[in-house]
C-alpha cells in the first residue's frame, strides 16, 4: 500500500487555512509511510514464515519418511551388531586357537632357524672339504704332469742305480748294512736332483733338522731367516709332513719334486696346508708321488747351508700312512753332512729315551751332531741350565758325541745358554761351502770300496773252506769212506768228533767242524728220504754186489760224494769274483757320471 500522487502533490499554498494544516498533514503522512512501509515488511515476513513453514513442513514429512527408514535400518544394525557380536566370540575363540598355533609356529620357525644355523656350518665345512680336496686334486695332477727334467748326469744315475745296481745287489748279500747303503745311494739321487735343478743348493753344506714331531723345528729353520714375515708351517698338530729342502736365494720359490723326476711348482698357500693331517686326506701316501719339496729364501747369514726340514720322527699315534715319517728321517739324514736333533722344552724336561734310541740307530757315526733346545724362553733360567746338564750327561752315557747343546728361543731369535760350542759359532763353522760332486764321488768310492772288501772276505773264507772240504775228501778216501769194503769200519758219527788238524797228504790242513756238521746234516736228510726201506728186511749176510745191504750203502756213498761236491759248489769263487767284476764295473760307471762334463737343461 502507498500514498498516490495526487495527495502528494496537493497544493496547500491556496488557502491560508490548509497552509496552518500542512505541518500535521506531512506528519500524517511520514506516519502513513512508515505504517505503509511496516506492512509491506509484514506481508514479506508473512510470506516468508508461509514458506519455511512449507519447507518445515516438506521436511518433516522428509523426516519422518527417513524415521520409518532409519527405524528398519536400526532393527537391521541390531540384527547386524549381534551378528558381529557372535562372529567376534567365535574370532576370540579363533584368535586363542591361533595363539597356540603362533606358539607351535613359532616352535617350528625356531626349530628351523637351528637347522639353518647347522645346515650353514655344514655348508662351510663342506665347502672346506671341498676347497682341501680341490687342493688336493691340483696338487697330484700338477705333481703327476709335472715338466721332467732334462739332466743327462740326474737321468743316467737315476737309470744306473734302479735298472743296474739295485736289481745286481738284490741278488747278493755280501754286506750287512745294504740297506744303509741303499739309503745313501737314493739319498744321492735326490741331492742330485736338487743340484741340477736348483742352481742356489749346488756346493751347499748339507745340514738335516731333525727330532720329535711339534718340536720346533720348522720355528727354528725360520728363526734363521732374513725376512721374519717367511716361515715355515707350524703348529702344535704334526706339521711337516714332506721333507723339504730349505736354502738361500735372493727371491722366494716353493717347488715339488714328483717320483719319476719331475718339478712342479707350488703355491705358498697349498705348501702351508701340507700338514699330516691334510696328506692323511689323500687316502694313499704323498710322499710316494711326491717325495720332498724345495723351498729358496733369503737367509743371508747362511748363503751356504742348505737345510733340511724333516718329518718329526714319531708322529705319535695317527698310524696309516705317517707311519713312514721315522725311515723318512732316518733316510733323509744320510745326505746329511751335520744334523741339529731339535728338543721342544714346552713339553720335555730333557731328552727322552726314544729320542737318544733314534740317534743312536740312525745319525751316521762321522756325522756331525748338535742339540738345540728350543722353546727355552719357557722355562726359568735356572731350569735351563740344569736340562743342558742333564742332556750332556745322558748322552755321554750312551757315548753319543755332539758338537754342542744350545738352549734357544726361536720366537725371540736369541740363545739362553749353551753347552760346549754355542748354536751362532757352530752355524759358522758349517756355513761353509762343498764341493758337491767331489763329495758324491767320495760317497760313492766309500760304499763300493766296502763292497770290494766285502767281496774279498767273502772270497778268502770260500778258498779257505773250499780247501778244507778238499782235505776232509782226501781224509775220507784215506779212511776207506768210499770204499764198500772199509764202509764197516768207518763211523762217521765219530769221525765229526774227531781233533780239528789232521795231517793229509797235502799237508796240516784244519778240519772246519762246522763244515763237517754240515755234511752230516745233509747225508741224515738222505737218510730220511729211505725211511720207507725197513732196516729188518737187510740181512747182514748179504754183503755181495746185488743184495740189499750193498746197494744201501752204495747209495750212502754217492750221498757222501754229492754233498761234498755240493758245499764245494757253494764255495766256488768263480762266482763270487764275477760278481765282483760286475759291481766293480757299476761302480766304475757311477764314478764316470761324475767325472764327465754332463748337461743339464732345466
């Protein structure tokens, strides 16, 4: 509602009375407005109010058709969260059936780590196994291809000792220490191999480094030399178990030395695994295939010494193939021109029995001997010196000389004590250089100079009993043995017993009674193969060509005759003196291996 424009536009002006009028008639007019104004506002609210009331309204129809909704909704959540609350009864049920399942799991899982950890330690040791079998096997078919060496002086003694002299003399026995000399001779194929093969161990001194296993003597032999970070295997097990050949170069070299002549070289990392118990493994002896190794290193105080590391000579009981280790020794020391007999004093008070037994057995007699006590930075100094009191007095018992006892240290490099020569002045006096063949050459002569007096002896008592057996013939004739007649009379029972001289036709000649021994034994095994005839069946009246009687003791004294031309074979010289010519000859070729100008290609 509003004012029209006509009222609004009135003209007041016309009439003083309207003019006094006109104040209230705006006033009523602003009022009206307002009144106007406050309306319209009404009829906006009114409306307004009509339209939330329509949307209240749409709403809560909206609402209750969502409560209706929400009512089946909620029977169904209920129906829902009971389902959920038994689904969840039976998961805790689940849940603490799981829980004892976990644990077994878990068990196992456990158990399963533990199999791991042992199927890894397994591994390992397999993959050690492996590694030492590979190593194993390099070693023999590297050993076994092995480049031979081409020496004309190292092959024609190696075909002169095994194809001539050592078939010749299996045949004889003239000597009794063969087995010694056969030692040397193999001893020498070895140190010649060595000479045309390793140009730093020709004109060195010798010198063997032997005792009981886990003594030191490796430990000792490093002690020596220039570079303290080069040594030798060691260990508290049996260590060395291939002798090997130590001396001076200005550059270190291992190499392997096979049975047929071969050189082989050898890594450093296989030669410190060559332990007892790593050639045990091989299942057949190494040192068969491989016989001894040589290694060069610095050693500049003792340019001229050339060591040999040697097997303990009693490998305790590990029996099988290291049973070898004391004829190792033993062999070994032949070649030796001075020997150190090392003592460990970790685990001995002083020497021991079996140590002095195998000196006594096997160092050569002109060979020279020194005692090195080694470890003895274990033991108190005074303790030290009664050990070296008490080894000089053992040995003088067994009448052992030596050179000197020294009590060493080979971790400090330094000698304690010492007895007679000092360990430092003995090496000096060793590190000396040889004349290697000519030394050979005197080896040589020395053994076949023992064969040819041998071989004399041998012929002057076969001549001598040679002659004896021909006078007891002459006796026997002369005493009517052989002759039926006489038989009667001659006892030969008494005849044994009878003075050893006799005066023969051929003059005094002494009768041996062992040889007549001999002839009776030999006519009793006749006897005994006529054990059939029985002695009642022989009438003693019989005593013409033809009867029993006669035929017996015919055969009696062609038994006689044949076992006296037997021992009379046995004491041909002929024969002996053939063999002599023979082993004259080998030895003759021996000595021309050295003499000539041979050559060596390796």
């Amino acid at each position: 509602m509003e004012v029209s424009n006509e009222i609004k536009t009135f003209d007041f002006s016309a009439s003083p009375l309207l003019k006094t009028l006109l104040p209230s008639y705006r006033k009523i007019i602003g009022l009206y407005e307002d009144c106007v104004t406050e309306y319209n506002q009404v009829l906006t609210d009114r409306n307004e109010v009509k339209k939330l009331l329509s949307d209240f309204a749409s709403k809560t129809s909206s609402l209750e058709k969502s409560i209706v909704q929400k009512d089946l909704t909620l029977k169904d959540v209920n129906q829902r969260l009971s389902d959920s609350t038994s689904k969840a009864n039976t998961l805790e049920d689940s849940i603490v059936q799981k829980d004892l399942t976990l644990k077994e799991v878990e068990e196992k899982y456990n158990n399963l780590i533990i199999q791991l950890q042992k199927i890894e330690k397994e591994k390992m040791y397999l993959s050690q196994q492996f590694e030492e079998i590979n190593a194993r096997y390099q070693l023999v078919v590297t050993a076994l291809s092995a480049k031979l060496q081409e020496s004309d002086r190292y092959n024609n003694y190696r075909k002169l000792l095994h194809e001539r002299f050592l078939p010749f003399t299996n045949s004889i026995s003239v000597l009794k220490n063969e087995a010694e000399v056969v030692l040397k001779l193999r001893a020498i194929e070895d140190q010649l191999r060595l000479i045309e093969s390793l140009y730093h161990f020709k004109n060195k001194s010798v010198v063997a480094v032997s005792g009981g296993f886990s003594s030191g003597k490796s430990s000792f032999i490093s002690s020596l030399f220039t570079d303290a970070d080069i040594q030798l295997p060691i260990g508290v097990e049996p260590i060395t178990a291939i002798p090997t050949y130590v001396c001076h170069s200005s550059s270190r070299k291992i190499a392997g030395y096979n049975d047929k002549g071969g050189i082989v070289d050898i890594p450093p990392e296989l030669y410190s695994q060559l332990s007892h118990k790593f050639v045990e493994g091989f299942g057949f002896n190494l040192k068969e295939l491989l016989p001894f190794i040589a290694l060069e290193t610095p050693m500049e105080k003792y340019q001229d010494i050339s060591f040999i590391d040697l097997p303990g000579y009693n490998p305790g009981d590990r029996g099988g193939i290291t049973d070898a280790d004391e004829n190792t020794a033993s062999e070994f020391m032949q070649q030796a021109g001075a020997i150190f007999w090392v003592i460990g004093l970790d685990a001995n008070g002083t020497i021991s029995r079996a140590d002095i037994d195998f000196i006594y057995d096997n160092v050569p007699e002109k060979t020279k001997l020194y005692i090195v006590l080694n470890k003895a930075d274990l033991k108190p100094y005074s303790d030290v010196e009664i050990i070296i009191e008490s080894v000089a007095e053992m040995l003088d018992m067994d009448d052992i000389s030596y050179e000197g006892i020294s009590a060493y240290s080979s971790e400090m490099q330094e000698e304690i004590a010492f007895e007679k020569k000092s360990l430092f002045e003995i090496l000096s006096e060793w590190n000396t250089p040889i004349d290697s063949f000519e030394n050979i050459k005197v080896e040589i002569d020395t053994i076949f100079s023992d064969y040819e007096d041998a071989f004399f002896k041998v012929i002057k008592e076969n001549k001598d009993n040679f002659a004896t057996i021909r006078a007891l013939e002459l006796d026997l004739h002369e005493l009517g043995a052989f002759e039926i007649d006489q038989s009667d009379a001659f006892d030969i029972e008494k005849y044994r017993t009878r003075p050893k001289v006799k005066k023969t036709k051929t003059g005094t000649i002494g009768i041996n009674r062992s040889l007549m021994n001999m002839l009776g034994q030999s006519i009793q095994e006749k006897n005994i193969e006529d054990e059939e005839i029985n002695p009642k069946e022989i009438k003693p009246s019989l005593k013409h060509k033809g009867s029993t009687e006669y035929e017996l003791k015919l055969d009696k004294i062609n038994s006689i005759r044949k076992c006296l031309t037997d021992i009379k074979v046995n004491f041909n010289v002929s024969e002996k003196e053939a063999q002599l010519d023979v082993l004259m000859t080998i030895g003759d070729e021996f000595m021309s291996i050295f003499s000539s100008n041979q050559t060596s290609k390796s």
